[in-house]
C-alpha cells in the first residue's frame, strides 16, 4: 500500500515532550517504543512512505524513505533511508520491531559521513563542534535496541583513514545509572585520532556512564608520530574499582612495555606497576616518546652507549593516616642504563572525593612533591639531559643531580637543585613557572621558562660558562 510523499513530518512531537526535548542518540529507546506501539495489522499488510523533510533532534532530516511490512506478531521495517546532519546517508534494513513488555527493534545498520564532526553534535543536541576530523566516517553493524540497552554488533567502522571491528553496547542498569562495554579490534589506527574522536562522542565528564569496560586489540597503532606494534589494553571503571587488567606496548624493533594495576575507590586503595627493558636507551626512549615526547627529546640528547636498560615505573595509593579525606599517592619512576641512572618519586595527598569521583580539575590542584636523583659516569650527558649542556661545561667524570619541585598543576613551582661532580659544585633555589604563556628562551632542567632563584657555582673557570640562551632571571655567581 503506497502513501502518498509528505513535505514535512515532526518527529520530535511523537517521541519527545518537545521539539528540543532531547538528543537523537537518546531519542533511540522513544523511537523503538513508538514502533512497537503500533497496532498490529489484522492482515498481513505492506507499506510505502516518504517525506521531504523530518524534524530530529531539532535538524531536518531530508529525503526519508520507507517500505515495512508487518504479519500478526510485528512490523519488520524492509528499508529506511535518510539524510542525516553532516552529508550523512543512513539505511537500515531488515528491522524488526517486536511488540509487548520486552519490545526491541533489531536491524542492520550503514551510516557513511562526510562530516562526521557534524554529525556527531547533532546526535548529542550539541551546536558547537569540539573535534574538527578532515576524514569521512562509514559504520556498518547489527544495532539492537530495547528498553534498557542500545547495541551495535558485528560492528565495521573506518574511523580516520583505519577500520576498526567490534561491539559497542550501553545498558541502563535496574539500579540507576548505565554502563558502557566496548571490544574493538583493528589492523591499524591513529591513537590520537581516536581518542579525540571518542572524547567527542563521550561529552562532558560529567555525562559519562556510571560504569565502563573497554578493551583494545591494536596491530600497528601510530600516536605523536611513532608507531606502536601491538597496543593492547584491557580498563575498566565503576562505582568501587578502576583497573587496568592488561596493557601492552610494543615498537617494531621487538621492545614492549607491560603493566597491570587496580584501585579501590571506595577506601581510596591500589597499586599501578608497568615494565619495560630494552637492549639500549634509544630503544626506551622511542617507546616512550608518545606518551612524554618532551622526555623523550631530553633522552635522545644524551651521548649514545652500548648496553641494556631498563624502566619501571610504580604507582602507591593508601589512606593518609592523619586526615580522614585524604589519600597517600607515590609514584616512582626507576631507570637504569649505561650512561644513566636515576629514581624520580612523585607524591602527592589528592582529596578522596576527587579520586572517587574521577574529578580530574580537582586532582590538579593538590599540591605534588618531586624528588628526583640522577647520576651519569660521564658528567657532560647528564648536562646535556637537563638542559645544562650550552651554560655550563663539565669534566669527563661522573656527576650527580639531586633535585625536587614543589607546587600545583598551573601554578608557580619551588625550585630546588643541585649538581655535584666532574670539578663541579651547583645549586640553585627559585621558583619556577613552565606554564607561563611567554615561554623563556633555553630550558633550564627541563623547565623552558623564567626562573627567579638563588645559585652559586663552583668549578674549574675554563669549564663554566654563561651563555646569552640562559633566561635573564637566572644568574650563576662563580665561587671566588
């Protein structure tokens, strides 16, 4: 039974209180509960329809077509073809939608985007576009829907040039709240792509589902440059735990990093440990860079030696035994190599509120402690790790580097450092500011901005000098 075209159709009036009742992506459920509403046909019966324009999510809908069938027990929607927000052409194809108290409305589903920035602020009822991506995306899978739960299975999605397989799924949980699971798998992939995609997608913070479990089974994946071959991570998080049950990272020179951790959120408990060895420096170095790239280049600078190396890093969280609401964190970083040694402990006393509610802007602003000690048999690649290399000269010997920072996230810093070794003898106390927004002209360990401090040096004069790429703020006093 054809129908007759319609110009114009508002579906926000049939699923919503109004037409800006809500986002598309959670007008789904509506939409199911408004197909298995319809009354079942005496006959078997099939029809045709179609409509110029459709009002979703308060943005036109243009070129909606439609064939559905329907037998005693349900309407099976043949084929439903639209444009969407974003030059984006979605089908679904041989959807049924069952009728009763456990409704559900199952289906095939293509969506191919030119603008999927567009697209995906239109299904969230956002205007603004927080992630701009130059490249179109095309999804194809098995979507389920029901009172509780929206699924996507046998998913096929080529997000930023890679293709990426899986599930997706979001339950609405009997107790309040949703969880999110999601298993993906793909040959390659641009992890800083990704990750810019999924913030998009997921919103605020604060929209977030109460409960999630993600794992990611990666090939060869790319981020800040370097290729990482495999990635592997399998976390999750809910009202009581966050866990990383695997991580693996890997490079194609044979190196990887693995870890695992846990933390109670409730009592503010856990333990973080990841490891890594290499056969040399470089080999750590590369696959860190794209987690610290400017690390990363501090390490490249240093005088390349022959032998293994090894990285470990820990992270400790406890109650703090004097102040009820807040935890003890303690991470430390541990690195051996030929041409450097050296252990860098983090501690901080983070609000237990913050931890358990994930409340990364107030985590910023507990104060951290840094403690750091370096040493190197040759004096110069450690000058050269910290930033040291063009002001002060250093003898052929080993050097020692103590050094710890005191402050919050965008906040001032206190400064305190000193160097030993090698006819070398240097502190320094001051105060220093890496967020600053004009940033200074050399980096001074490691900090490329102004520091106002009290120094002295000691050293053979023929070793030491100031240079004009020291900031102005900073002046060495030589020993008389």
């Amino acid at each position: 039974m054809p129908c007759s075209p319609a110009r114009q159709l508002d579906a926000d009036k049939l699923v919503a209180r109004d037409n800006n009742a809500g986002e598309p992506i959670r007008l789904l459920p509506g939409l199911r509960a408004f197909m298995a509403a319809i009354p079942q046909a005496p006959i078997p019966a099939q029809i045709e329809f179609s409509a110029e324009q459709m009002m979703l999510g308060g943005r036109p809908l243009q070129n909606l077509a439609a064939e559905l069938h329907a037998d005693a027990q349900s309407w099976t929607i043949d084929r439903l073809d639209l444009r969407a927000p974003g030059t984006t052409r979605l089908t679904l194809s041989g959807t049924n939608a069952q009728a009763g108290p456990s409704s559900s409305l199952t289906g095939a589903l293509n969506v191919d985007s030119s603008d999927p920035d567009t697209l995906l602020a239109w299904l969230q009822g956002r205007s603004e576009i927080t992630y701009r991506n130059q490249k179109p995306l095309r999804l194809l899978g098995n979507v389920s829907v029901t009172s509780s739960r929206v699924a996507i299975e046998a998913m096929k999605a080529e997000i930023d040039g890679g293709i990426v397989e899986g599930r997706l799924a979001l339950d609405n949980q009997a107790s309040g709240g949703s969880r999110f699971d999601a298993e993906l798998k793909a040959e390659r992939l641009d992890l800083d792509a990704a990750a810019a995609f999924a913030r998009s997608l997921a919103g605020p913070q604060a929209e977030w589902p109460m409960e999630a479990q993600v794992s990611l089974d990666i090939g060869r994946a790319t981020s800040a440059g370097q290729e990482l071959r495999p990635f592997m991570a399998k976390l999750g998080y809910g009202p009581k735990t966050i866990s990383l049950d695997q991580l693996k990272v890997g490079q194609p020179n044979g190196v990887t990093m693995e870890g695992a951790g846990s933390f109670d959120r409730v009592n503010a408990t856990g333990r973080l440990a990841l490891n890594s060895s290499a056969t040399s420096l470089g080999q750590i170095t590369g696959l860190i860079a794209p987690l610290a790239p400017a690390l990363a280049s501090r390490l490249n600078a240093m005088d390349a030696a022959p032998g293994p190396a090894r990285l470990k890093l820990t992270l400790d969280l406890d109650r703090n035994a004097e102040h009820a609401d807040r935890a003890d964190a303690r991470a430390v970083f541990d690195l051996e190599a030929p041409q450097l040694k050296g252990v860098a402990t983090i501690t901080a006393k983070p609000d237990i509120a913050a931890l358990q509610a994930i409340d990364l802007d107030a985590l910023r602003r507990s104060e951290v402690v840094i403690e750091s000690k370096l040493s190197s048999e040759r004096g110069g690649s450690l000058l050269a790790l910290l930033g040291l290399d063009h002001a002060i000269a250093a003898g052929e010997g080993p050097v020692e580097f103590r050094g710890s920072v005191t402050g919050m996230w965008r906040a001032p810093l206190l400064l305190n450092v000193k160097i030993t070794g090698a006819g070398l003898d240097a502190e320094a106390q001051g105060i220093a500011e890496p967020w600053a927004s004009q940033p200074g002209p050399a980096p001074v360990c490691g900090f490329a901005t102004p520091i106002s401090p009290r120094c002295s040096v000691s050293n053979h004069p023929t070793r030491w000098r100031e240079t004009s790429t020291f900031p102005p703020a900073f002046r060495w006093r030589a020993a008389s």
